[in-house]
C-alpha cells in the first residue's frame, strides 16, 4: 500500500518559516520524482516544486528564491522549507510521487500565513 504523509504544516505569521515533510512508504523512493504541490481555497491546484529522482529542482516563479525542495533518500523523504512565508502562501500543500505513468498523493498539510 502507498502512502504519502505530509507533516509540518500550520500556522504562521507573514516573514516566518516552515519545514514540510513527506514521508512516502510502499514504493521504491529512490526512483520517484517528487513534488510538491498546493491549493488555495477557490483555487486550482499548482505546481509549487519539484525534484527529480536524480536531484535536479524546479520551482514556481511564485516561490522561486523563498522555498527549497530537499529529498533524502535513505529516509524515503522529500521536504520543503518555506521561508518569507507571505499571506498569498496560504493554501493546502500536497506532496506528489511520479514515475511513468504512474502518480501518487498525499492527503495534504494546511499551510496558514496571517498575522
């Protein structure tokens, strides 16, 4: 069975900083790309990043400068550290496997940027 756990997010204050993590189970970590998505309420999903399975990144112009995506493979984990959190960062943050055709979710963390 597969699993995508996302951890870390919550509330914070604009200019703050948040850690995400994903821990994936049941696949083979290492040959997934892995991303990272989210949406705001009243909003489509989107992209926010991405790493390949051989390290190389991607991100949003959004975000680009702000978030780094990380992923370790030994603990079958991807992370995103967020950092000059604005309130337009608000949304549900989903974690994303993919490989070929085949795709996988996360169940979300909520991510609230408000003073």
């Amino acid at each position: 069975q597969v699993q995508l756990v996302e951890t870390g997010g919550g509330l914070v204050q604009p200019g703050g900083s948040l850690r995400l993590s994903c821990a994936a189970s049941g696949i083979i970590f290492s040959i997934y790309h892995m991303g990272w998505y989210r949406q705001a309420p009243g909003k489509q999903r989107e992209l926010v990043a991405t790493i390949t399975r051989g390290g190389t990144t991607n991100y949003s112009d959004s975000v680009k400068g702000r978030f780094t995506i990380s992923r370790d493979n030994a603990k079958n984990t991807v992370y995103l550290q967020t950092n000059s959190l604005k309130p337009e960062d608000t949304a549900v943050y989903y974690c994303n496997a993919w490989s070929g055709t085949v795709n996988y979710w996360g169940q979300g963390t909520q991510v609230t940027v408000s003073s």
